[in-house]
C-alpha cells in the first residue's frame, strides 16, 4: 500500500468520522431542547403551586386573626 493510497484512506475515513459526529450532536442538540422545554414547564408549575399555596395560607391567616 503506498503513501497516496493510505492518504486517501484516512481522508474518507476522517470524512465519514465527520458526517457521523454532526449527526450525533444534532441529536444532542434536539435532546437538550427537549430537557429544557420540561424544565421550564416544571418550574411553570412550581410556581403555580407556590403562589397558590402562599395566596391559601394568606387567606388563612386573615380568617384566623378575624374570629
């Protein structure tokens, strides 16, 4: 096997390596798209809950210093 034969080689391997790498991390990408909607969508909720429970201990509070 001579030198421009082996070059050759290493220059489709290297090319597929490339092809294969780009899609890995379009796949990631989408993946971490994908985490960072849910986390937003928990955290949406948490804050929900917490506004709704501190609005309900509120209005607890006021109907016990009331009686």
């Amino acid at each position: 096997m001579d030198q421009q034969t082996k070059l050759e080689e290493l220059e489709i391997k290297t090319e597929s390596h490339i092809v294969q790498c780009e899609e890995r991390w379009k796949t990631n990408f989408n993946r971490l798209d994908d985490i960072d909607f849910s986390l937003r969508r928990i955290e949406a909720r948490t804050m929900a809950v917490g506004g709704g429970l501190i609005v309900f201990l509120a209005g607890l509070i006021v109907t016990l210093m009331v009686e």
